[in-house]
C-alpha cells in the first residue's frame, strides 16, 4: 500500500522537510568521470535550451551539448503536472514559430497536450541526442586563461567555450519559511512537484498561495476534497479565459489550411501585444479591464463580504493578471473556504492562522511560486573575477545587457534573463528573439576568430538606465503591489518594459560593438 493510500499517515511518513528535500535531489558526480568539451555548453534544456538546441543543429553546428537535470525535455510542462496546469496564453502564440501545432485541441491547452507538442519538437529535429539527461550542473566557472568555462555538474566535468544558461527563471520552488513547517505529518508538496500519489479524494487539502498555479489548482480539486482552505496574502485580478475545445472543422482547417493558422497566430499575438500600452506605458488604459474584471466577480461571488475580500487592493496589471472561469464561484459552496489571516504556524496536523484559528489539515499544497530574482543557481556561476553572480546582483541589482549577457561573465548567454518577462504575451517570442541574438554572436565570433566576449559596462548600465526609466511609468511601478517582479533591493527586474516586438528588433543582430572582445 503506497502511503497515500494509507487512511491515516504514519508519524513521519508524511514528514514536510523529508519531502521539501525531496524536491531537489543531488546525485552524485562518479569520481572517476572524464572531463568532457563542447564548443558550447547549454545548461537546462526547457523551451529556452530546447529552442537553442534546434537552431544550433539547424545551422549545421554539431558542437554542443544540454545539460539537463531532469529525464526530459520540457522543463517548466514536464514539472508542473499539477490538476489543471495549462498555459494562460492561446496555445496558438505559446509555441514556436517554427513549428506551428495544427492539433491543438483547445485555444488553452493542458499541460500534458503542451508537453507532448515539446517533446515531437525534440524529436522532430532529432535533438534527444545532444541533451545529457540527469545531469544537473552544480557549479559553472570561468577560467580566464583558458578562456573556457568549467562545469561541474552531477555526472563529472564539462568544458566549453561558452555557456548558454537556460536554467529557468520560473523554476526554482519558493518554499515558504512559516515556523513549524517541518512538523506537519500529513502530505506536503509544492505545486511544481504535485505528489500524483497522494489521493485528495474526502481530505481536507489546505492550498497556500492565489497565484497563477493556485487559481488553476483551486477549482480542479474542489469536487473531490471533503474541504478546501484556500490561503489567501493578496488577492488577484482575474479575466475571463476565452477557452474552449477547437470543432473539428476548426482543426481540419489549422492542418490543411496553414495560411489561416499563421494568421490566426498572428491576430491572437497582436491582440496580446496591444495590452503592452497599458502596462508599460498609460496605466490608466487597464481601466475597462479591471471594470471587467470587477463584473466578472460580482457576477460569481453574491456575498459582498467575501467579494471584498476577493477584492484586489492594487491597480490591475501590478501583479499577473489571471485568467479563470471557474475560480471565484468555487467559493460559494460551503466546503471551500478563503482564509485571508495570515499563517503563524503549522503543526502536526492543522495550519494556525494569526488569530489563532486552527484550521485541520491533511495535505498541504504550497502554490508559493518560485524562486525568480534570487534563483539559487546564481550562487553557482562563478565570473572572471571569481564572484558568483549572486554576489553580482546582490551587490548592483540584477543587471543585465539586453536580458542576456552580463559584464564580468564572458562568453555567457542567459536566456529568460533580467527583465525579458512578459505579463502580456507569449515568453517563447521572447526566447526565440534571445536565440538569435545568442546564435549570431557565436557565429560573430567564429566568423572574426574572436575567443570571449564580454559586455561592456557602459553598455550594461545604459541598458539598465533605459529600462529603469520606462519601468518608472509602468503598472508594475505605480500600481501599489508588492510582486515577485520586484528584487530585493525593490527594483523590478523581472519586466520587459514594452512591447515584445521591440525586443526583437534589440536582439536581430549581436552588436560587437557593445563588448570587450578577446582574440
Ligand atoms: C505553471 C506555469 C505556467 C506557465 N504558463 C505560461 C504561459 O502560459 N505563457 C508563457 O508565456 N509562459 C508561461 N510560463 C513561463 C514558462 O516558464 C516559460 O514560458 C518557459 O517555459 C520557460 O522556458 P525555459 O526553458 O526558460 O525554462 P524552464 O522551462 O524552467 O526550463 C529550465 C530547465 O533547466 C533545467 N535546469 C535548471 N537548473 C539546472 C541545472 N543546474 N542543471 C541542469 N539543468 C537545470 C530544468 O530542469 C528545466 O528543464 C509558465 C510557467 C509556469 C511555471
């Protein structure tokens, strides 16, 4: 009998820091192990080192390698396997340009239906064979004599010439540090590591967190749980999801007619890039959609006690707006319960909240997000003068040239870097344009026989002026939110402030000129 079977946890079965620890196994390098090279080393094969990969191979270049943790490719539709995980842009734009998918089966897809279309991507471009699975790297270090970079990861040493990191911006669980945590004896587990052997059917499930995993969590598990508390610090803006299952004619269509598929993927991308002007630019123009937004929950929530406390306090925009048809209604039946009290501890068996209510829990789920301006992978990537990038950013913020190189870590390409999110549009236009800029520079520098390139810190920094002065109009500035946008010295270096477009034009082509070069 698997323990999720088991009516009733034995004491430490279900122990919090034992599956917390769980969640990020370390293997062991064998000792012996060969240094192996490749001209460029990709680290984490997701849709970032996916994309990477393919463009490589399609451009004849053989001499590369992925280094990738988990068993395949996928990364953030491999992990998050969680009851109703979808993507939250039309499955049209979230795929690559490359390869359009005819048979998406909704407008939104699921999580399965989205790591099947990565996974025929791979294979399609027959790309398996560079990926080293199970091979997490824990530490990369530039050698500046050699002009090399040493990775040490959990298969033995890699060298290459140069590093594209594609390690995840959203990745990294963010694991809530509430006292007494360690103690819970039922199930506990972060939404991207759903634990598909604990049966929630009659328990009593606690999920922690209203943000984008939450809102899909929430109504996906409500029908079989005996009850629901749902942990509320902010509550989000949501919109309706224009989701639905595409007809057979419309699918026949996408397959044979692929003209209206490229213009129905280009319709669906300007009507998202539009909302770029709100956000970015005139905040006062998300008006109509926090009016919508306002309708939408007072047509689901009839209680004005609840609806207010289902009530956002910040401008709409300033945190991820989310998109859910089913969300808010599910708090009218009278299992589900929203709690807004803060979390003061957790003990055995229950979740105390501020006032001292003790709320009986029997599993856990830590929506909480992730790791996104202090992924722990920055204390591991050592530069020319032997700081991490951690210690970088913690010294200057998160900076970054074009969301991609930094100063003081040559021949280092970070891709889904500082400020290339987007709240509007789909992130593989902005890994697609971040591929070319990367694929071009290696070809600048095989071209002109050119051994490191490193961003220049003028350039850097003027970057970094660029965007902190459109940031300071943006939604995410002035909306009166705390987000994960924000770092901790409060700056939002998580955003691309703009339309995505424009980012494309910033990286068509690698600007020798902005970089200290090395022969
Ligand atoms: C639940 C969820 C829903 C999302 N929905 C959308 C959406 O609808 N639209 C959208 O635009 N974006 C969405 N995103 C953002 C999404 O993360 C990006 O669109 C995209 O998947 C990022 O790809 P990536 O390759 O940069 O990162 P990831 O997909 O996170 O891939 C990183 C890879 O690196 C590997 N890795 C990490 N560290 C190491 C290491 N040290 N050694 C070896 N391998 C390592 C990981 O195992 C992983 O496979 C969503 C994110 C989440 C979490």
């Amino acid at each position: 009998m698997s323990s999720a079977d088991s009516p009733t946890p034995a004491p430490g079965a279900g122990n919090a820091a034992e599956k917390l620890d769980a969640m990020d196994v370390p293997r062991d390098a064998p000792r012996d192990a060969p240094s192996r090279h490749a001209h460029v080393i990709v680290i984490g094969g997701g849709l970032a080192g996916l994309a990477t990969a393919i463009r490589f191979r399609s451009e004849g270049s053989d001499d590369f390698l992925v280094l990738e943790r988990g068993d395949e490719v996928g990364g953030t539709w491999r992990d998050n396997t969680y009851p109703g995980a979808a993507c939250d842009v039309p499955s049209h734009v979230y795929s690559y340009s490359f390869v359009l998918n005819p048979n998406w089966t909704r407008s939104f897809s699921g999580q399965a239906e989205i790591q099947d279309y990565i996974v025929g991507v791979a294979r399609r471009y027959g790309v398996h064979d560079k990926y080293v699975f199970g091979c997490e790297a824990t530490s990369a270090r530039w050698i500046d004599s050699a002009a090399q970079w040493e990775i040490e990861t959990s298969m033995g040493r890699f060298t290459a010439d140069v590093v594209v990191a594609a390690f995840g911006a959203l990745c990294e669980p963010s694991l809530p540090d509430i006292h007494g945590i360690d103690t819970f004896e039922g199930h506990i587990f972060h939404s991207a590591r759903w634990n598909h052997e604990v049966d929630l059917t009659g328990k009593k499930v606690a999920v922690v967190g209203t943000g984008a995993s939450a809102i899909q969590i929430v109504p996906a598990i409500a029908g079989k749980v005996a009850e629901l508390q749902v942990y509320q610090r902010t509550a989000p803006w949501i919109l309706p999801r224009l989701d639905r299952r595409y007809s057979a004619l419309e699918r026949l269509a996408h397959r044979h007619v692929p003209s209206y598929q490229r213009l129905l993927r280009l319709a669906l991308y300007w009507a998202h890039e539009a909302q770029a002007v709100g956000l970015a630019k005139k905040p006062r123009l998300m008006k109509p959609l926090e009016l919508l937004a306002r309708a939408k929950l007072r047509l689901a929530v009839r209680d004005p006690g609840l609806r207010r406390r289902l009530t956002p306090d910040y401008g709409i925009g300033c945190k991820r707006i989310l998109l859910s048809n089913n969300y808010h209604s599910v708090f009218r039946h009278d299992h589900v319960r929203l709690v807004t009290a803060g979390i003061a501890e957790v003990r055995a068996n229950s979740i105390v909240t501020t006032g001292g209510a003790v709320h009986d829990a029997d599993v856990i789920v830590l929506a909480t997000g992730f790791q996104v301006t202090d992924s722990p992978t920055y204390r591991r990537i050592f530069g020319r003068d032997g700081r991490s990038l951690g210690e970088v950013f913690d010294d200057v913020g998160r900076q970054c040239y074009k969301g991609t190189t930094i100063a003081n870590f040559p021949n280092m390409f970070l891709l889904v870097g500082p400020n290339t999110g987007l709240g509007h549009n789909s992130m593989i236009f902005m890994i697609e344009s971040q591929v070319n800029y990367v694929a071009d520079a290696i070809a600048t520098m095989r071209r002109r026989r050119i051994r490191s390139v490193e961003v220049r810190t003028e350039a850097q920094e003027s970057f970094g002026r660029m965007l902190r002065r459109r940031l300071s109009g943006s939604v995410w500035n002035t909306g009166g939110c705390a987000s994960w946008y924000l770092d901790k010295h409060g700056a939002n270096t998580t955003m691309w402030p703009g339309f995505s477009f424009e980012f494309r034009r910033l990286t068509r082509k690698f600007d020798v000129d902005a970089y200290h070069l090395s022969t």
